[in-house]
C-alpha cells in the first residue's frame, strides 16, 4: 500500500491510496464492487489489504488512541466514500481537489 496525496482535515479526511496490482483508489468520493455465486447473490466480505479493511484498521487504531487519550468524545461516522481512479486525467484533478482542499476549509460549513 501507498499513500499518496492526503490531508486531514478537522472534520474529515482526503487521501489516494495505492494497492500493489490493484487499481488506484481515492478515498472521499464512492464506488462498490459485488460478486455473485451460484447459490445466491453474496456480497464479499473485504479481503485482507482491501480498501474497506485498511479504514476499519485506521478508523478503529484512531478511536483506541482517543479512548486512551481521555477524548471519548471522538466519534467516526459510519461509512466512507472511494472511487476507483481509471485515468491519469482523474488521478491529476483529484489530486488537486485534495491539495486545494485544506485553503477551502474556512468556507465549509462546519468551520468554526
């Protein structure tokens, strides 16, 4: 795995995380793969090194630090949002989107 462009944000995150021989995938954005077996449709469950199973591994480290760290009050939301990136013309405008992103911040609506 490797990360690429990223930033954390006060609210949420932004990253593009790379899988060795899988496809490049943004993190922020939203797209889900299912299989079908010949017994009924099945939805997978993530593989070892998946998108799905890097979050829960760096979602639950963060809220065990904050637990311990006396912020209890730290909450994930429930999902995320990824895409698969196809082109190199998408990989370059979601980039940008992510190094722009932080200048943004004063106009989100969460800004205090």
């Amino acid at each position: 795995m490797v990360l690429h462009e990223h930033v954390v944000m006060p609210n949420h995150m932004h990253g593009i995380i790379e899988i060795k021989n899988k496809p490049i995938t943004a993190l922020g954005i939203g797209h889900v793969q299912a299989q079908q077996t010949t017994r009924a449709k099945k939805i997978p469950q993530p593989g070892s090194g998946s998108i799905p199973v890097i979050i829960q591994q760096y979602k639950s480290t963060l809220k065990r630090w904050c637990n311990k760290n006396e912020r209890n009050y730290f909450q994930w939301q429930s999902r995320f949002h990824d895409r698969v990136i196809r082109s190199i013309e998408e990989y370059v405008r979601i980039a940008e989107y992510i190094d722009n992103n932080s200048s943004k911040w004063p106009e989100d609506k969460f800004f205090v």
